[in-house]
C-alpha cells in the first residue's frame, strides 16, 4: 500500500528537525563551512612544523568534515522521502560541491603528512598529547608514503577527483533513463512494463512462464547494447589499473584492499574457499528442482520461492517487539537505547509513500541519529529487514558514543557485519520458537536464499571482477565476446552441470552497478562469514563472549577493520571463518531438506 505523506501519523516518520530546525538553520551551518573552507588554506604553509601545527590543521579539518556529513545527512535524507522535490535535489548538490572545494583546499594535507618522520611524530604525541586523537588519522595517511605523488601530481589529482569514476554515473543514466526494456505478461494476463528494478519481482513469480518472459525480454535488451556496456566497463577498468599503477601499487586488487587495510589473500582466500564448497550449492539447486517439481532448473527459476509468504502480518510495533526480543542478548544499554529510537527518538520512517525511494537503509554520523528508512508492509521479510537495519544503526551509535567524531567512521569492510548478526540471530529465534512446518520451511528458505545471495553469488562477482582486472593487466582489450564468454563459463562453474545455463545469462554482468566500485562486492561475502562465526560463539558461549561483540561495536574507526573483529575473536585471514558459513548454509540445505520430506509423507 502506497501512503499519502501527509496522511502518516509523525510517529512513523523521521523528526529530520532535530538536525535542521528549518532551512535558514541548514544555510548557517552552509556559510559557517564556506568560510572554514576559506579559511583553511592558512594550514598549508605551517602544517607540518609543529604538532600543535598539525594538530590545529587536523581539527579544523575535522569540523569542516563534520559540517558538510550534517548538510549532507539532512540534505539527502529530506530527499529520500520525497525524491520528487527539487529543492532537496538541490541542496545534495550544493553539498557535493562544498565537499569538493573541501578537498580541493585541504589538497597538501595528505602529502605533507606522508613526508613527516615516523620518529619525529612519535616525539610530538610526547610533547602534545592533544595530537593522540589523531594518531590513527595520521597513521592512515603515513601508509601511503609509498603511493604518494610529488605535491604537484596530488595537486592534480585532487583537482581530477570530480571527472575521474564517471564510468558509473555514465551507466546508471544510461540503463535507469534511456534503456526501455520492453513489456511482458504478469501472472493475471496483464501487461505490464518491465524494467530493472521490477524484473526481479517478476523473476519470483510463481508462474514460470512469467519468470522465463522477464528473464529473456530483460537479456535481449542488454544484448541490444552490450557494445556500449563492454566499452564503458573496459574504460572503467582501464582507469582503475592506470591509477594503481600510477600509485606505485602491483594491480588495481592490491590497490583496492589497501584502502580497505586488507591484503589480496583475503580476496583470493574467499574465492578459493567457496569454490571448494559449490557442492552444497549444487545440493540446493537439487532440493529447490525437487520441491518446484521441475526435472532441470533454468536461470530464471533460481529465484523462485520455494515457500509462499506467510500468511501473518505484522504491525510497525510488533516488528519493533520481534526485534527488541533478539536484541536483548546483547544487553540493556544496547536494547534500551534501540528501543528509544525506533519508537521514541524519530529514527524511522516506516511506511511507503508517494515519492518515496524503495528499499531500505541506516544513515547519519556523528552530529545526527542513525536514521532508518524502511518501506514496511508488514511481511516477516520487514520484520527482518528492521533488524538488519537496526544493526546497522547500533553499530553506529555505540562508534559514535565511544569515539570522538574524526574517530568514529568504520570501514565499509565491516560495515554488514552488526547488522547481518542481527538478521541470523533473528532468523535462528524464530526457527526455535515456530510451531508451524510451514513458518520453519519459509524462515529456512529465506536463509538458504540470504547465504546463496550473500556468499555465492557475491564472491562469484568476486572472481569475474578480478579476473577482468587481470585481463587489462595483460593489455588484453575487454571486448563484448570476451566479457561474455569468460562470464557465461563462470556462471556454469557456479551453478553445476544439474542446472540449464540459458546462453542469456552471458549478458548479466551488464546489469550489476556494483562492478562500476571497484572489488567492493567481496565484503558482503566476507561479512556475511564473519557474522556466521559471531552468531555460533553468541549461542555456544553467551554473555562472556557477547562483551567481546559490544567490544567489536565500540571500535568505530579507532581500529583497522581486521583488528577491530580480532576484538571479537574473529581472524578474517582464516579461510575457515568462510569454511563455517558454508556449513551453516549446508545445514539449513539439510534441516529444509528433512522437514520438507516429513511433512510430504
């Protein structure tokens, strides 16, 4: 059901003012930051002669940033509620703009840090104790010292920022405003539109004629324009190698993971880890063949549910109910302060409306809440996707409570993890408590789909992403065969000789925006691992073991990503953290597998 804004009650809508009181409050914090920016450029010549020099630059550097976070916050949340308002359309631009003169003015602090002497900095922590704030700020930028330019070329750079990736912005335009992909019939004889964001609501359709009209119209149309998807993509890849090498870095993959303080064998350890467990993969493409009673799964029946939806809906507050039950492992501080702001403190905006972006999200920083956006309709899918987003949002605000703002930000590395903690501690409650087959088969499914999604699917992008990288490497020219051909053996590989690879699927790389940020996909799949492990060792070893998660929350950006999980016992250098989430997927294969033979009998 689509909701007319003004007809919402406010308590199911954010309270955006505690930002903002209005717009003249925003232009003040607006012209406050210009004139900071302005301001800054006085740094430049005095940055690095002293620590409090260095400390000054770093702070006044700090409040700028988190100036435009909050204009930014208040400026694209307002425009996810109403994406038909050109005002807030607007603002986010004024934004973006404000963020690159920022950069722009504070071009030297990062090559300026790079030159200081490790020892000499470590003399000023002594004699300036303020600077320890920014020690891990500045460690981060002194791990570049091997990649950085001459002050000219950072210069350059940092004047290019705004025309370099504008691969994706390119793409996006071109599939969501230009590309029409034609129309099919929906399961009551209508015809409807398809388009990209409705093709996967038509892909879970339980008519398979419905299914396989979505999945070819969709693919004949990427394939009406590959030549241009390939040529844009192979520019793409192309700047990224230039620039790692450029940066002094061996390849793009080892220029990516060092923005993420991972290393390549991370990445390679995850690839090799699940190609070692596609077994289990096969084993439920067979049981999902079984239970939809077809003789040879197509691509265009992964989808399909295997369980209908269930029939309860559920109330914004029963939600708020099921996931405060889950959460109270994790403590009363961590309970409590949820509590409030899903009911209380305007967190969420709740329902769909007029206007409205789809989906779902957590957002803010230091100077706001932990916004939600949901658009609830009251399925248990909802139900879990609040949760899921609630981990997000406490991750944040234990980071920001227990860290000074410029120490606060958590990496994207580990950024799914709190909150897909939160979505498999809700999930396994559930299969304890449920009384009815039916309920226990749909929450099995929904996991099997979460790890077959998640973990598969994700680090199948993975390998395509960096064996095309390799490709270019080798001055190997990405041309649409080529693409094509490597990505339709890859989906073979992954889906086994029991599943029909319909030769449509060659084209699919071209609908994933994601390839378009370079190796970014692989953290879901790593994520999703280490929640696995967190969640075994909250049920096995309890409140002991759950100081140690709320220890991992609190890091925030103080710590590098891999050492903050090794606050919570987790060592993503360990293939068998990812060894363990192919075992809770196989289990779940086994368990669905069982209760759905019994309840046949």
């Amino acid at each position: 059901m689509l909701y007319e804004r003004n007809n919402i009650e406010q308590k199911y809508k954010w309270d955006l003012s505690k930002i903002y009181k209005d717009e003249d409050a925003f232009y003040l914090d607006y012209k406050k930051a210009q004139e900071l920016i302005e301001d800054y450029k006085k740094h430049e010549s005095t940055i690095t002669s002293s620590a409090e020099c260095l400390y000054n630059a770093l702070s006044d550097f700090a409040k700028i940033d988190e100036i435009i976070e909050k204009l930014w916050q208040y400026a694209s949340l307002n425009y996810a509620v109403d994406t038909s308002n050109n005002k807030y359309q607007a603002l986010n631009a004024k934004v973006r703009n404000l963020a690159v003169l920022a950069g722009e003015v504070s071009w030297f602090v990062h090559p300026y840090i790079v030159k200081l002497d490790p020892k000499q900095v470590e003399e000023w922590y002594s004699d300036y104790p303020q600077l320890q704030s920014f020690r891990r700020m500045i460690y981060t930028h002194m791990r570049y010292k091997p990649h950085t330019l001459s002050d000219e070329c950072e210069l350059l750079m940092s004047k290019m920022e705004d025309c370099l990736g504008s691969h994706s912005n390119i793409r996006n335009i071109f599939s969501n405003a230009d590309v029409r992909f034609g129309k099919i019939k929906d399961e009551e004889g209508k015809t409807v539109e398809l388009t990209d964001s409705t093709y996967a609501t038509y892909l879970m359709s339980g008519d398979r004629k419905v299914r396989k009209s979505a999945f070819t119209t969709l693919y004949k149309t990427y394939s009406q324009f590959i030549n241009t998807y390939a040529t844009t993509y192979n520019s793409l890849v192309k700047e990224r190698c230039t620039l790692a090498k450029l940066k002094n870095f061996s390849d793009s993959l080892t220029a990516s993971t060092f923005i993420d303080e991972v290393t390549p064998e991370i990445y390679n350890n995850l690839i090799e880890a699940v190609n070692k467990g596609l077994p289990v993969l096969y084993d439920y493409y067979k049981l999902k063949a079984d239970v939809l009673g077809i003789d040879k799964l197509h691509l265009y029946d992964i989808y399909a549910p295997l369980i209908g939806s269930l029939e309860r809906k559920y109330t914004y507050e029963e939600a708020v109910s099921e996931v405060l039950d889950t959460v109270g492992v994790f403590g009363e501080e961590y309970k409590e302060n949820l509590r409030l702001g899903l009911t209380e403190k305007g967190w969420v905006d709740v329902y769909p409306s007029r206007g409205k972006r789809g989906g779902a999200f957590s957002a803010g920083c230091p100077s706001t809440e932990p916004y939600i956006l949901l658009n609830f309709n009251g399925t248990f899918d909802n139900v879990s996707t609040l949760a899921h987003e609630a981990g997000h949002s406490m991750h944040s605000w234990f980071s920001i409570k227990y860290n000074e703002p410029h120490n606060s930000s958590y990496k994207i590395f580990v950024a799914e993890v709190a909150s897909t903690v939160n979505e498999l501690l809700m999930a396994h409650r559930k299969l304890r408590e449920c009384k009815s087959v039916d309920e226990k088969l749909y929450i099995l499914n929904e996991l099997m789909e979460t790890y077959r999604g998640t973990l598969f699917r994700q680090t199948m992008f993975c390998e395509f992403e960096r064996d095309m990288h390799r490709l270019v490497e080798k001055g190997e020219p990405l041309t649409s065969e080529i693409i094509n051909n490597y990505y339709y053996g890859l989906v073979q590989k992954y889906f086994g000789k029991d599943v029909f690879c319909d030769d449509q699927i060659k084209y699919e790389w071209a609908r994933i925006p994601h390839f378009y940020t370079c190796f970014y996909v692989y953290k879901y799949a790593t994520c999703i691992s280490a929640a696995t492990q967190i969640v075994k060792r909250i049920e096995t070893e309890g409140e002991e073991y759950v100081k140690q998660y709320i220890e991992f929350l609190k890091c925030g950006g103080s710590k590098s990503p891999l050492d903050s999980l090794m606050v919570c016992g987790i060592d993503m250098r360990d293939p068998k953290i990812v060894d363990s989430a192919i075992e809770d997927f196989a289990n779940c294969v086994k368990e669905f597998k069982e209760i759905y033979n019994n309840a046949k009998k």
